[in-house]
C-alpha cells in the first residue's frame, strides 16, 4: 500500500483513491508533472536557428577555407599538385 499527499492538506491517502478522504481533493495525476510544450513562435525560432546552423555548417564545410583565403588554397594545391622530383 504506497501512501500520496495531498497538494492541498498533506493528508496521507492510499494511491488506489481518487480523492483526499479529509479534504476532498481529486488526487488523479496529482504527483505527476505537467508537460510543458513550446508555442507556435518559439518552435518555428527553434526550427529556423537550426536550418540555420545546418546551412552554415555545410556551406563552411564546402566553401569555409577556400572561400575565405583563396590564396591559401592556390598554395595548398600547388603544392600538392607538384610532381615529385
């Protein structure tokens, strides 16, 4: 036998009952917590931040050093594209 509170009196109820045998209270899902969801704006926000951050990641990966020192990458490749000797 588990025993619950009341959140109104304290009163210690058996956990079959679904109401507080001092006070009344309806004790059905009185120990569980609420679930919280996000609104209409802060999803979408959410959903732009993280398209944004996935454009940028591949776009940085793609374009990242090159794009940004194109002469580095001339270097890197003439380098590396120098037969041997």
């Amino acid at each position: 036998m588990a025993l619950t509170h009341c959140p109104t009196c304290s009163y210690q109820n058996d956990s079959s009952q679904k109401s507080c045998a001092q006070c009344g209270h309806a004790l059905d899902g009185a120990n569980k917590a609420p679930i919280r969801t996000l609104s209409g704006k802060f999803r979408f926000l959410g959903v732009v931040i993280i398209a944004i951050a996935v454009i940028g990641t591949v776009l940085g990966t793609w374009w990242g050093p090159p794009g940004l020192l194109p002469g580095v990458a001339f270097y890197m490749m003439a380098n590396f594209l120098e037969p041997s000797a």
